[in-house]
C-alpha cells in the first residue's frame, strides 16, 4: 500500500463522522488541501494534518509506526496545534517545517473557503496567510 493511499485511508478512517464547518464530510476538506499542493509527501501530509488533533490515540510514533518517514511524520506533528498554544504562534511553528509549509498555506487558503461558504469571520486564517506571506514567502 503507498503512503499516500494509507495516508488517505487513515484520514478516512479517523474523521469519519466529523463535519467540516460547511457541513460537509471533515475528510473533504483533506482531500482539498491534498488536492492544493504538489508531491506525495506533501499530499501525505495533508490527508494526515488534523490526524494527531481530531484522532483517538494518534501521536508522532504512531504515525511513524504506520510506516510513514519521519519527515512527513515531523511534518504532520508540527501541524498540530498544541494545547494552550496561541494560534499565530502554531501558524508559525508549522510553517517553520519545509514540509509542512505548502500544507498550511494550503490549509489556511481552505479554512478561508470554508467560513466565506457559511458566512463566517476569516479574519484569523487571513492574518495567518498573511504571516506565511511575509515571513515564509514562496520559493
């Protein structure tokens, strides 16, 4: 099985059930920031980001025991926000990982999508690109 099938598969798995804030299946939104960027890795990535937040049990080991490298493991895990941490703080932190850069700028243009869809504020995931903008400028 390729890291990118199982990568999927575990993203199915762990958000079945779980809504986006459109309503829509929480998986969808994975599959539009994997959609959103470039190489397996990346797209590996993207199913997994909101693995280790939003799944039972998961953690950087698990990942890493599922069989996926530990670069997309670290990546994965420096997508995940930690508890108490300020949000522009983890828009950093994540963005700070080459890897897992794409994702979140991949991930924020998303979340911008989704709250214009419901009428909601995307000020945060606005201000969020804007940093990956500035302080991460594309290559």
């Amino acid at each position: 099985m390729s890291i990118f099938y199982r990568a999927a598969k575990i993203a199915e798995e762990v958000h079945a059930g779980q809504h986006d804030k459109t309503g829509r299946p929480f998986v969808e939104h994975c599959r539009r920031v994997a959609d959103a960027v470039e190489t397996i890795d990346q797209k590996s990535v993207a199913y997994l980001h909101d693995v280790l937040e939003k799944g039972e049990g998961w953690n950087r080991a698990r990942l890493e025991d599922a069989g996926f490298s530990t670069a997309i493991a670290s990546a994965v895990d420096a997508m995940s926000r930690r508890d108490g941490e300020d949000y522009f703080a983890f828009v950093r932190r994540a963005a700070s990982n080459k890897l897992a850069l794409p994702v979140k700028r991949a991930d924020l243009e998303d979340n911008i999508w989704q709250s214009r869809q419901i009428g909601a504020s995307a000020t945060k995931y606005e201000e969020g690109l804007r940093i990956l903008d500035e302080e991460f400028p594309r290559e």
